[in-house]
C-alpha cells in the first residue's frame, strides 16, 4: 500500500504542480529539471549519495515523459514498480536485483528514443 501511495502522491505533488508553475512562469527544460530535483532529493536521502544520482536520471525521464504526454498516469505505475522492485529485491537470489533493473532500464530507454523520434 505504502508504494501505491508513494508513487500518487509524490507524482501528484513533486511533478505535476512544479512543473505547472515553472511552465507557466517560463522557465526553460534544464531549470524545469533542476527546481524537480531539488524538490524530490530531500525525499530519496536514505539511498545516501547516490539519491542525487537516481533522482537525476528519473527526473530526466520523468519530466521529459510529463511533457510529451502532458498526462501522470504513466509515471503513477512505473513509480510505482520501481519502488516495488526496490522492496522486493531484498528478498531475491543475488544478482536478480540488478538484472531486474537493467531490464527496466533498457525498457525505459527504448521507450524515450522511440518518443524522441516521434513527433510531437
């Protein structure tokens, strides 16, 4: 339940109204991307030094997701996966923890360059 949560709420407040009010203020894609990772890096702390990183690479993906679509819904389940891969892995044979997210990660990036090419 925690992660259905999570992945509502965080997507809701830390995506969606951000980028609604530094659209409508102007602000250009790497500000939009900068003000969306300073918002959410307080929340991932307990990864360590490596929150920066994650909320980085999601945050592009994210955003760049948010603004082809202009919808949440797509974000709200992968969110949500994410954080149930992180939960579940622990309780996985070793080595399936970064496979699964290799998996996940080539699948994301499939999906950007296709939208990429796409478009708008």
């Amino acid at each position: 339940m925690w992660n259905l949560n999570a992945a509502l709420v965080e997507e809701t407040m830390l995506l969606a109204l951000p980028v609604a009010v530094v659209t409508r203020r102007g602000l250009t894609w790497p500000a939009q991307l900068t003000v969306l990772i300073l918002l959410r890096v307080p929340f991932h702390l307990y990864y360590g030094l490596g929150a920066t990183v994650m909320v980085s690479v999601r945050m592009t993906g994210w955003l760049f997701v948010y603004q082809r679509t202009g919808s949440l819904w797509p974000l709200m389940p992968a969110h949500f996966t994410l954080n149930s891969l992180q939960t579940t892995c622990a309780f996985l044979p070793p080595g399936t923890g970064p496979l699964l997210g290799a998996t996940a990660l080539m699948l994301a990036a499939v999906t950007a360059f296709r939208w990429a090419r796409q478009k708008p």
